[in-house]
C-alpha cells in the first residue's frame, strides 16, 4: 500500500509539472547604442527574437492580461509570452518600436514620468511619441516619477513617488488606473512591496531572472533581460527552455540585507544533486546540496551592490530555474 501512495504521489507531480505551465517575461531597455552593452540590444538581434517568436507560435499576451491570469489564479497557457521595455528610451522608439509594429506583437513600456521630454536631443521619449505607441498595441505603465532606488526611500517618498507618476500617466496619456508597476533597478524588498499593495498597486516587476508562474508574488516578479551581452538568439531559445522550479521552505525570503554574509535554503520535491547555483558580482558562494535541498551561503555582500541569485537543473531537456535578487543596503 505504502509503495503504491508513493508512485501515485509521483505520478501526481509529473502531471503538476506537465499542466503547470510557466510564463517568460522578456525585458529590454535600449536599442542600436552599443557603448551600453549591458543594456542595449541591436535591430538585427531584435528582429531574430522576434522573427523566432512568431515562426514557433508563442501567445504574446497584454501585461495587464497577463497579470489578471495571475491575481485570479487562472491557466497560464502553453507558450505564454509578454515583452517589456523600461525606462522609455528614444532609441526605442527609433529602432525597437517599429519591428514590434512589424511583427504586430503587443508590449509594454515602463516609464518614469520625469524623464519624458520633447527635446530632440533628449534620449528619451515625449509624450507625443508615447501617445503613438499606444495606437499600435503598446501599453504605458508605471515607473515611478525620478527613477530613484525605492529601497532607500521613506515610506512617504516612495508614495509620492509612484502616485505622483500614476497621476501624471493618467492625465497625458489617458492611462486608466496604472497600476501596474517595474521598480527601478529591479530593486525591491517586503517593505516596499506592502506599500505597494497598500496604495493599489496590483502587480510589480524586478528584473531577477526566472519563468514565472502562480507561485510568485504578484509583487516581485521576474524578467529575463536581453542585451548584448547576453541577448543571442540561442540565449532566448534556451530561456523558452525553462520553467519554474518548484520549491517550498525559502529561507531569507527577503531582498534587501544590511550582511556582509547571509544564507538561503529551499528544498524542492525534484532532485536537487545536479543544480547549479552561481551569482554576479564577486560574491563567494558556499554551497551544500543534497537530494532534495539547497543550502547556500553568500559571503562578500558589498554596501550598495545588488546581487542575482540563479540556481538551475536540467530535467528532460527543460531547464528548471530559480532566481532572486539580493542588494546589501548599507
């Protein structure tokens, strides 16, 4: 009897996994300005993404469809995909804007309301060149009003900060209840995130990398970042690789520390021996991996760097993938 609960159990995860399905969320920045190699892609490198997209029948969702998938706990469907592009750069609009016209995918674009400008030597949008993205499937959303760290903000300053960038979206563009939100930097913690949902926020973006799925926080969701650097097109087909790994027990569920040395665990119900876990920035990482958990220590956190955390496993040709950001705060 014992042995036949255990394989129904095992047979119960597989078809979890099998049902499961994970979403990607891509995120871009600039485009054709190659003196930012960590943020900005080339047309040519662009175009072959978005050529891939189309030709293997991924559903390219609206973000504020996508999220109403996750705050009401629906299916993901097969292949669901969403683009993004922070911070409104002018060589978006010149070089990116126009292949995704092309190729009639929607998108969003997160905005700090501060930098749009109608200087033409400004490398940012205007509101006019905004106005026209949303003719053509593009959606405006929030990305605070100065484009400030939110971690090292007041509560009062990081109100002031998105409110003030809702208000102003709403009364230049129209935007009805921008509530969806991309933090700065990507940078998060419990503390911004609970006065998000405070002041009606309904859902945010990081820029850790890792699928997505109903497992996430609606509040702290991550982005797979295409650049230069790391922007192929085998790079994206190995994103569209991955899902998410299943995990439970997440020590230090937190983003922000005032450590030098911290430690996380997690445990999973699928073989962890053969995970890979590495993260940027110099940080030493000590790790002890057993069959179904993870014990991690990151020593050498430095005041004001911000660390991503990836840790991954190859199970029948799909990549199972966890990702956090961590940034030492003083």
């Amino acid at each position: 009897m014992k042995k036949f609960i255990f394989f129904l159990t095992i047979f119960f995860n597989v078809l979890c996994y099998a049902e499961d399905y994970s979403a990607i969320a891509l995120m871009y920045h600039r485009f054709n300005e190659p003196e930012y190699q960590s943020t900005s892609i080339s047309s040519e490198i662009f175009e072959k993404h978005l050529k891939h997209i189309k030709e293997n029948g991924f559903k390219v969702l609206k973000l504020e469809d996508f999220v109403d998938i996750l705050i009401n706990k629906k299916k993901i469907p097969a292949k669901t995909l969403i683009i993004t592009v922070d911070d409104a750069f002018r060589s978006f609009y010149d070089f990116g804007f126009p292949l995704l016209k092309k190729y009639d995918f929607p998108f969003s674009v997160f905005v700090s309301t501060a930098s749009v400008s109608n200087n033409d030597s400004s490398d940012f949008m205007s509101w006019e060149m905004l106005k026209e993205i949303q003719q053509h499937k593009g959606m405006v959303f929030n990305h605070t009003v100065d484009h400030l760290s939110l971690v090292g903000l007041s509560d009062n300053m990081i109100i002031e900060q998105v409110t003030r960038a809702s208000n102003e979206l709403k009364s230049k563009l129209g935007v009805d209840n921008p509530k969806i939100f991309s933090y700065p930097y990507g940078e998060s913690s419990e503390r911004v995130e609970e006065i998000l949902e405070k002041i009606g926020i309904l859902a945010a973006f990081s820029q850790h990398s890792a699928p997505l799925n109903h497992d996430d926080s609606v509040f702290r969701l991550p982005r797979f970042s295409l650049n230069n650097q790391y922007g192929s097109l085998d790079r994206l087909k190995m994103i569209f690789k991955t899902k998410r790994l299943p995990i439970r027990n997440l020590t230090f569920t937190d983003s922000v520390t005032n450590k030098e040395e911290i430690k996380i665990s997690f445990q999973s119900s699928m073989n962890l021996e053969k995970i890979n876990c590495y993260i940027n920035q110099g940080v030493d990482l000590i790790k002890n991996i057993t069959k179904q958990k993870v014990k991690l220590k990151l020593k050498g956190l430095k005041p004001g760097q911000r660390h991503r955390l990836n840790c991954t496993i190859m199970i029948n040709g799909s990549i199972y993938w966890f990702g956090k950001m961590v940034k030492r705060v003083n």
